[in-house]
C-alpha cells in the first residue's frame, strides 16, 4: 500500500493528477450525441482538429478537410482488419436454452476451429455444452471455461466456415446502437481486408476511395498492418486502479515491406501518422520490442496506454471520441494530455459533434496549424 501511495503522490506530481485513478477519465455526456447511423458520406463527418502539446482545436465541418494538415512524406498507417459477422445465437443441445456467443479470437495453436468466446449466459455454458446455430449447419462444442465470461469452443459445421458465418451470423454492432441495424459495409472500413475483428476499427469509417487518392497524390504514403479487435479494445474497465485492468490480448501483423518503409520515415524525420488506437498499438507494440525500430513481425499484444507511456513509434493520429472511462480514452490522453482530452470533449459536446463508433474524428498532431 505504502510503494502504491508513493507511485500515486509521483504521479500527481509529474502529471498534475492521479493518472491512476479511473474517475479521472470521465466526462459528461448526453445520450443525444452518441451516434446511432453513420454519416450519408464517410467523409462527411465532422473532424476536430487538435494541437497535441497545447489542446489547441479547430473545428472543420468535413472530415475530407484532414488533406490540409497532412504534409507530403507522411506515412499514413491504417489496420486492414475485417470485421467477421461474429455474433451468433443458438440454442444448447442438452436443455434448448438460447446461448449468445462472441467470437473474439481464433486460437489456431489449438486448431483452425476453435475459437476464444464472450458468452452472454455464461454460467450456464460448461466444458462439453453444445450449442447448435442453424439446424446442424453449425455447432460449437465448449472445450475450456475461462473467467469474466469466456469460453473456448471447437466448431463443427458443414462447408466454408466464413462462408457458414456470413449466413448464420450477425454484425456485432456496439451496444450502445440502439437498433442493431446498420448495413454491413458501413460497419466496415473501404480498406479491410484481413477477415478476423469482432469490431471495427472506426476511425477508418471516415477514409473514402477518393480520398486515398487524394493522400497519395500529395506525396503522402499508406501502409497497411493488422490487429484483430477484440476483448482487449472494447472491454470497459471496472477497477478504480486502472493498472489492476487486465488487458486480454489481441493478434497482429506487420510485413517486411511495411517495417522496412516506417524505418525510413523514421530515420528522414517524417511523420508517422496512425488511422486508430488499433494501430497506435500495434505500432507501438513493435516499436517498443525492437528499441524503436521496426520489424516483420505478428503475435499478441496486451499493450495497455495511458500517461505516462513512452510514443517511440507515432507521431499524430486519426481517431473518434471514445466512451468516458474507456482504455481507449485513456490511451489518447497519454498522446497528449488528461486535460487537453477532456477539454476537447466538452468543446464538442457543445458543439454538437457526434461520439463513438459512428460518429465524428479527431486528428492530433503537434503544430497541425502551422503552414
């Protein structure tokens, strides 16, 4: 207790309040501004301007308008992820009783078929349930009971297992979108390519066809990495330390080219410029496992951000307002500060930006106004 209140009273000395403290990433939010659809065009939503070092924003009514603080030899770094109809509803062989599972990630060192589980009912889902989605088309056998709801299953089923999927299952939209209807491409960015996420990364939503076009012919490279978006991204954090938070791991990717390309960035001065907290950590994953340097790579992260972290990797970011409390609320306040974030946030819930998945970006840079 007494090493915690010296790391605390450190804290606040160094960063002006107890970065520890899970109260302290909250801020006020009326329901109105969670986005409940997507705006008509991607590029169409709104953009929030931020100067990293100050907190210094500037409002820009379309997110296209990104392409005037963008600078040629940038290195824009987007995740490629695709978002996999990963909700399925079945019913338990043994009794009939309807069980909703979350598929989070695909434990291929235990098989192509098996699959790591959020469960909604979970005590009632032990090792050897069987649960059926469609009529015997799909069946997932329980081989491991894990904590905090999750269960291993081994699939069965008839065929293509993606393709089974895409008919059995069902986009697994945020809670907090009240119809549960969005259609599927919007809840998908222009660019995903790598099937595997159980959510989107969002701050891509906002990227068009044209728009990369327009990046590229300003000079402006875009490299792709992946990281399948799970547990680990939107599981909301429920201790008031926020370092007794148990990050659950998520599976990325970096290629040669890609490490090989950010290397050079680095070494010219040039910005690295990251589309999302996905790919915040994942670069910063590598970065921080080769001394800065970037390698081919892929694996797991755990990476947890929040004051106090060491950027080795990211220069400025794309990304939306994030949920109060979240490990995604707390990652861009260590990009920048507490209390520059939660300034921002209020100026735009005033000004009637829209939050969350579906919702309005920022972009956070240092010096982004300067000429």
């Amino acid at each position: 207790m007494a090493d915690r209140d010296e790391q605390v009273k450190e804290a606040i000395a160094r960063f002006g309040f107890d970065i520890y403290d899970l109260n302290e990433y909250s801020y006020e939010l009326p329901k109105e501004r969670i986005a409940q659809t997507p705006a008509a065009r991607r590029d169409e939503s709104r953009l929030l301007v931020m100067d990293r070092d100050t907190g210094e924003v500037k409002d820009e009514p379309f997110f296209r308008n990104i392409l005037n603080y963008l600078h040629e030899g940038d290195v824009i770094v987007r995740n490629n992820t695709k978002v996999i109809p990963a909700r399925l509803t079945g019913v338990k062989e043994q009794t009939g009783a309807h069980v909703e599972l979350l598929l989070l990630r695909q434990l291929k060192e235990e098989g192509a078929d098996v699959w790591e589980c959020l469960v909604g009912n979970a005590h009632a889902v032990k090792v050897d349930t069987v649960i059926d989605f469609g009529d015997g088309k799909l069946k997932a056998v329980c081989t491991k009971v894990c904590e905090e709801g999750i269960r291993q299953f081994r699939f069965v089923y008839q065929g293509i297992f993606l393709e089974v999927l895409d008919e059995l299952g069902r986009m697994p939209l945020p809670p907090y979108i009240q119809s549960q209807v969005a259609p599927n491409d919007r809840y998908q960015t222009v660019y995903a390519k790598v099937e595997g996420s159980a959510a989107a990364p969002t701050a891509g939503f906002h990227f068009t066809p044209e728009l990369f076009d327009k990046i590229r012919a300003k000079g402006i490279q875009v490299l792709d990495v992946t990281l399948h978006v799970g547990l680990g991204t939107f599981r909301p954090v429920k201790t008031d330390d926020i370092r007794e938070h148990h990050m659950h791991t998520e599976w990325y990717r970096m290629d040669q080219e890609t490490a090989d390309a950010l290397n050079r960035a680095k070494d010219e001065g040039r910005r690295i410029i990251a589309v999302g907290t996905t790919s915040v950590r994942t670069l910063e994953t590598v970065a921080h496992l080769n001394g800065g340097r970037f390698k081919a790579c892929a694996g797991d992260t755990a990476l947890f951000i929040y004051p106090g972290f060491d950027f080795m990797a990211v220069d400025a970011m794309v990304t939306n307002f994030h949920l109060p409390k979240s490990t995604l609320v707390m990652l861009v306040a260590g990009f920048t500060s507490r209390d520059h974030i939660i300034a921002a946030y209020n100026h735009a819930v005033k000004e009637g930006y829209r939050f969350f998945s579906f919702g309005d970006a920022m972009f956070i840079a240092r010096h982004p106004f300067e000429k």
